[in-house]
C-alpha cells in the first residue's frame, strides 16, 4: 500500500537512504517489520480524522517518501516477469 502523499511534502531519495530512514525511525534492522509497522502507525494515526492526515503528512513527510519508494521497489521486485 502506497500512502498518498501530497506533491509539496514528497522528497527525492535513494532506495538505500529510504531503508535507513524506515529502519530508524520504527527502531528495528528489520525492514519488513519496520514497513507493516510503519503502516499500521500510519493508520492508527489518521484513522479517517482528516485534520489528522493533514498533520502527519506534515510532521512525517520524510518517513512516508522513504516508505512509498519503498513500495514501488518492492512492487517491481516482485511484479510479474513480462513477456518477451
């Protein structure tokens, strides 16, 4: 799952900086906890309240970049093999 992001908040990264970033932020050197954990916070968060979103797109813009780069490399990581 992608989190939407708003265009002013995205910031450019590497895939590497954004591992370094989830990784510390949720405190652990495992990436796919960090990621379900990461969401699950996300969600918890803003839990359909809109001045809610509005404030964590703010305070955590880094956070959620690093997190959405991350799901894009992992969804062409495993995407389908294209037919040749």
């Amino acid at each position: 799952m992608r989190i939407h992001q708003f265009k002013d908040y995205v910031e450019e990264m590497t895939f590497e900086h954004a591992i370094r970033i989830i990784k510390s932020y949720m405190g652990t050197d495992d990436l796919l906890a960090a990621l379900k954990g990461f969401e699950s916070r996300y969600v918890e968060c803003v839990n359909g309240d809109e001045d809610a979103f509005y404030e964590y797109q703010r305070d955590y813009r880094f956070e959620i970049s690093a997190f959405n780069v991350l799901c894009e490399g992992f969804g062409k990581l495993f995407a389908p093999k294209e037919k040749v």
